[in-house]
C-alpha cells in the first residue's frame, strides 16, 4: 500500500536517462515503445507508487509493468528506489520480460 498523501506534489526522478539508454543499446526496442516507456517513467513524477508494488525483502524497492507496452509475448517492466523522506525516485532498471511473468 502506498504511504498516505503519495500523490501531492512532484517528485524528484533520478537515473531516467542512463536506463533508458542502457535499455534502448542493449534490447533496440521500436520507436513507439521507447517513446510509452519515457513517458510512464515521466509520470513517476506524480505518483511513484501508482500501479507498481513494493519488492518483498527490499525496503524501497518498487517494480511494476510499465502501462501500455505490452507487445506480442513480452512486456516492459521497472525497477526503481523511493526515498519517502527526499521524494526521490531513482531508476534502477528497465527490462522487457517474456510473458506470463
């Protein structure tokens, strides 16, 4: 369950861009489904705890299928860091898994 008052106000997002690039060299995914990934690791700005789970085991650990990038049997997924006390976010991975995941 997300902390009490998440979504007021923005967030720091920090580690968009290396992933991003990281994810882009390594796995060349099409130009539409880089443009649905950035979008939702923007939106992080907002919510960070919208439609993710927190990672058992992990304190601030969250992970969750970024919306929208479903694309035949696989799916864009993240991983990332909530600092509560800074509001900060940082983006720790982007992968595209192979379904059912």
């Amino acid at each position: 369950m997300p902390p009490e008052g998440s979504g007021d106000g923005e967030w720091q997002v920090l580690g968009t861009e290396e992933c991003l690039e990281r994810w882009v060299d390594v796995e060349h995914p099409p130009e539409d489904l880089r443009y649905i990934v950035a979008n939702w690791l923007m939106s992080r700005v907002d919510d960070p705890h919208h439609g993710v789970a927190r990672m058992p085991d992990f304190p601030g650990w969250w992970f969750g299928k970024v919306a929208g990038s479903d694309h035949g049997w696989s799916a864009v997924y993240c991983t990332y860091q909530v600092d509560e006390a800074k509001r900060v976010v940082t983006i720790r991975g982007i992968n595209t898994l192979n379904k059912p995941i």
